[in-house]
C-alpha cells in the first residue's frame, strides 16, 4: 500500500459491498472536483456513532485506517467470531455505526498524486503553495480551505487567530463558515441524523480531545479516559480552539464528540506505521462502541 486514493476507496467499497451486503453503502454529497463523499452503516442498534476520516488531505491515512476496522469488524460479525475479544454480533445489535472513511477526496488525490500542469486549478495551487508543486504537505481541499476551519462554532474567532486571510495548504477557514461543499455535506448529514456521540480521526499525536467551551456534557470527560485508557493516548482538555467538525458538534448537540490524533511523527505518517497505528485505533473504535 503506498497510498490509499479515491481509486481505492471506491474499489474497497465495491468489493465490500459484494462480499458483506448488510454493509450498506450511500453518498452524503459531492466534492469540489466532483468526487462523492461517502457514507457507509453497518449495525443495527439503537446507539448511533458517527466516525469521519480523511478531512485533511495529507491526514490520508486516516481512511485506511478506518476501513480496515469496517472491514474486520464486518467479517467477525458474518463469522460470527470476536474480534479483539469484542461481541461484535452483539456491539452491532446495539450499536449503528455511521462511517465516512474520506471527507476530503481532491485533498487526497493531490497529496498522493503530486502537482502536475495537467492538474486543472494547477496554476492557483501553484500560487497558493507559494510557488512550489511540492504538495506533500497539503492540509485543506482543493480550494485551499482547511474544512476543519469551517464549522460555525465560533468560526470568526478562529478566522481571526488564524491570521490566514487566503487559500492556501492549512489554516484558512474560508470566507464563511460551511463555504466548502465537503463541510456543508458533512454538516447536513450530522444534522439529518440523530448521532449519540462522534469521532473525528486526525493525525498525529497520540491525544483525544474532548470538550468544548463547557458545551460538552458530563459524561464527555470520562468517556474520553475509557478510550484513552484502551489506547495509550491521552485525553487531552483542549482551549484556544475553534471552528472544528468535534466543536460544532458538541455545540450544536450538546452530545459528547471526540478528535482522535493518531500516531505520533509529521503528517503525512509514513505507510509502514500502518500496523501500529492499526493496533492503537481498533481499542478505541471497540472501546467506543462499549462505553
């Protein structure tokens, strides 16, 4: 696997689809470029959790990542077998889990496939990169937006700390909140559903973040050191931060949400950590779908 692109994601979704039917498969909207963002359910429960990945684009390898547990966690429950002594038949009968693997598809693509002069906005990311086509590094859509800048929570606060007045590879939020059509799609579909908490993966740090401005509800807290706990990561109280899909959530709904960062290095983690990453997100996942 040297990289895991829109491509991919779209065969894995196929060949998932063929082989674990009951893993249903839909589209939440579309990308700038045109990429549908999509959705996958599997489970039953009365209990709904919501586990985005791959909003920054060079936070790629958050999407395997994900997938890999959707994909495991899919067999054990047609084997029924446990997996990491987890019931899965039982946690997906009390549990629906909702899972958008790769929120930022042109991001992605742009990381993993390089700049190009074929590339049809390759003179304004061109420009917008400060004259570089190395891209390795891009954090935000295809527009130059960091989409997890976009959510109304306190989103001119952010807009302002920030300092970043135009597009370019992180840090600029936009010129409104929810601009972008990756963040709007995200946002209408957590607005359509009924989520009893959500999970945001990012990379790196090995750290959960789980509050927000005293919005967040009690339970936040000790939910954050159970998954913590199942990890190794920390659960971090995080201030001075705004504007992001966890904030808007738990503002919005007043519901527990969590930003998950994996792995511990500079973005873009390197494909080899695959497997330990793999090792330290899957307790978090189960733990999740236990507490």
């Amino acid at each position: 696997m040297l990289g895991y692109g829109y491509e991919r994601l779209s065969n894995e979704l196929g060949r998932l689809n063929k082989i674990y039917p009951f893993v249903q498969i839909a589209t939440i909207g579309k990308s700038v470029m045109g990429r549908e963002i999509y959705v996958l359910r599997i489970g039953y429960g009365a209990r709904c959790i919501h586990v985005n990945a791959g909003m920054h684009a060079n936070e790629w390898i958050t999407t395997p990542l994900l997938m890999q547990f959707v994909e495991e966690t899919a067999c054990a429950y047609a084997r029924g077998t446990a997996l990491r002594g987890s019931n899965i038949r039982r946690l997906l009968a009390d549990n629906t889990l909702w899972v958008v693997p790769m929120v930022n598809p042109d991001g992605v693509e742009l990381v993993l496939q390089g700049l190009t002069p074929e590339h049809p906005y390759y003179e304004q990311l061109l420009e917008w990169n400060g004259g570089s086509a190395d891209v390795i590094h891009w954090k935000a859509n295809i527009r130059g937006v960091d989409l997890n800048d976009q959510f109304p929570a306190h989103w001119e606060e952010e807009k302002a700390r920030r300092e970043h007045d135009r597009p370019g590879p992180r840090d600029y939020g936009g010129e409104a909140p929810l601009s972008e059509p990756e963040a709007a799609a995200l946002a209408a579909f957590t607005s359509s559903q009924s989520f009893d908490f959500v999970i945001a993966l990012h990379t790196q740090g090995r750290e959960i973040y789980w509050n927000y401005r005293d919005y967040e509800p009690a339970e936040s807290e000790c939910m954050a050191d159970r998954l913590a706990l199942a990890s190794g990561y920390e659960a971090v109280k995080l201030t001075g931060s705004d504007a992001g899909y966890k904030d808007w959530f738990i503002e919005q709904f007043r519901r527990p949400g969590f930003t998950v960062e994996i792995g511990f290095g500079v973005n873009p983690l390197p494909i080899e950590t695959f497997s330990k990453l793999y090792d330290e997100l899957a307790p978090i996942l189960l733990t999740a779908m236990e507490i």
